[in-house]
C-alpha cells in the first residue's frame, strides 16, 4: 500500500517544482530568508501537485488503461481503490492550502490560480486542440511565479518569455511522445486528447520553432542592458546559446525515437547529459560573473 501510494503521488514530478528557484537564480539574490521561504513553497506546491496528479488520474482512468505506460498506475490495477484516492487527495489539498496561506497572499494567490487552471484542464481543456498545450505550458511557467511571489522578486519580460518557449516546446514533445506511445498500442490516436498520428509532423515543426525561439530570446538577453548590472564579463554568455540548443533539441531527437516517455522533464532529469549540460552551464554563468580558476 505504501508503495501504491508513492507511485499515486509521484514524486518525480516534482522536479518540476524545482522552477520555484529560477527568480532567486538569475537575480543572484542568495538571500538565505528567500531560499528558506522557496524550499517551504516547493513543499506546499509538490503537495499540491500531487493532490492535481490523482484528481488527473481520477478523471484519465479509462485513457489510462489503454497505453502500457500508464496501465500500471495504482488506480488502474485496483491497488488503490477509488474512495481512498479522493481521501488522499482531499488531505493533501487541506495541508498544501494551510502551507500557501502561511507563505503569505501573493504566493496563496499563485497556487490558487494553479489549482484552478489545473481543474478546468484535467476536466475540459486537456481535450481542446493546441490550447492543452499552451495550458501545460503555462502551469509550468506558474512555477517561476510562484518563486517570485515568495521572494519578492519581479519576473522579467525577458525570462517570461524564455521559460513560455521553453516550456511550450517541452508540452509539445509530451503529446509528440505520446503519439508515438499510441502508435506503438496500435492507436490512431492519443486516449482522452484530440492529436491523431497524421498531427506528428506538425507537433514536431510547433516543438523545434518554440526551442529556437526561447534560444533567440536567450541570445538578445545577452545584449541585453539588464545583463550588464549582473556580470561583469556577459559576452561570454554567448556559449550558453549552443548548449541550451544541443540540449533542448536532443532531447526532441530522443522523443522522436521513441525512448522519451510521456513526461520529458522526468525523463531528462533522468539522464547523463542533462547534468554535464547543467554543470556546463553553471560553469559558463561563474565564467561570466567573473570567476574562475587559476591552473
């Protein structure tokens, strides 16, 4: 039962919640007040996600017992039946909701808009054409707000819109490896959405044009004036652009052979070359601050 559990709340997912800390990160704002205030909403938001996540699997329980990558999935297989799951559920959002109030109204407000948004997609908006996209995308990018709302932090224009790109590409590679999934189960296509095999191509070209935009965007922040008042040396930011590009589209290339399962971010926290890149990255963010080591 235990381990029922876990699985119904699915922990990995809250790798997600780690965007939380993305304000206090590209505004060098190492406060330790902010940093405490951030773990305290990655725990209120995991705890609400979770809580989403099996009022998701709840409403998906006929799509789900289609596709071998969800058929095991704890309310599928009878492990947990289903007034135990909405219990669960119930409980959560009570705790998650006391710990957003404490966090103050900005942040009690962000997660608020969360849970809605994320209602009306589990029970309408997931199966409306292209707007599911744009809905996953934007509960993503809710996350950086909600690291915003705690510290205090304003979210740039600039990273507003890299993360919605970014994002938007990520929600695109979902449903793509999703197809891919239905394909595979002899489907035409994808269980509870509106995708069909033949809408490959287009998710493909939407999911490539959106990486290279959040790069396009990544490389005029480098020229950015708001760049110089945080590094001392910002031409050297340049050599973030082809990283973040071999990154987001390998990852693209891996969904479209079949090995990225129906969430790429679990499935790139996942692998190797998602932490080289990332350490690639934080070394060339301390290389431009001005930092570096002597041989």
């Amino acid at each position: 039962m235990i381990a029922a559990i876990i699985r119904l709340l699915r922990p990995a997912q809250w790798l997600k919640n780690l965007l939380i800390f993305v304000p206090v990160i590209v505004s060098h704002r190492w406060q330790l007040n902010d940093l405490a205030n951030c773990v305290l909403a990655f725990i209120s938001f995991s705890l609400t996600a979770s809580s989403l996540y099996i009022f998701n699997d709840l409403s998906d329980l006929d799509s789900d017992r289609k596709l071998a990558s969800k058929a095991k999935r704890p309310l599928v297989t009878g492990e947990i039946s289903i007034p135990e799951a909405i219990g669960l559920s119930i409980i959560l959002l009570i705790i998650s909701t006391w710990a957003s109030l404490k966090l103050g109204k900005p942040f009690a407000t962000v997660i608020s808009v969360y849970i809605l948004v994320t209602m009306f997609y589990t029970l309408w908006l997931k199966k409306v054409l292209i707007l599911d996209i744009l809905i996953l995308a934007t509960l993503l990018t809710v996350r950086v707000f909600a690291g915003a709302a705690v510290t205090g932090i304003i979210v740039s224009d600039w990273l507003l819109a890299f993360a919605l790109f970014v994002f938007l590409s990520l929600a695109t590679l979902k449903r793509a490896s999703e197809l891919i999934e239905s394909q595979k189960s002899n489907l035409v296509e994808i269980p509870g959405r509106k995708y069909q095999l033949k809408d490959q191509q287009a998710l493909t070209a939407m999911g490539f044009a959106s990486a290279f935009a959040s790069a396009l965007i990544l490389a005029l922040y480098i020229n950015s004036p708001d760049v110089k008042s945080l590094y001392s040396n910002p031409e050297r930011l340049w050599l973030l652009v082809p990283i973040f590009i071999y990154w987001l589209c390998n990852l693209w290339f891996e969904g479209l052979r079949g090995k990225v399962d129906s969430d790429p971010v679990t499935y790139a926290a996942k692998q190797k070359n998602s932490y080289i890149v990332l350490i690639l990255i934080a070394a060339v963010i301390l290389y431009s601050m001005g930092i570096h080591w002597e041989s």
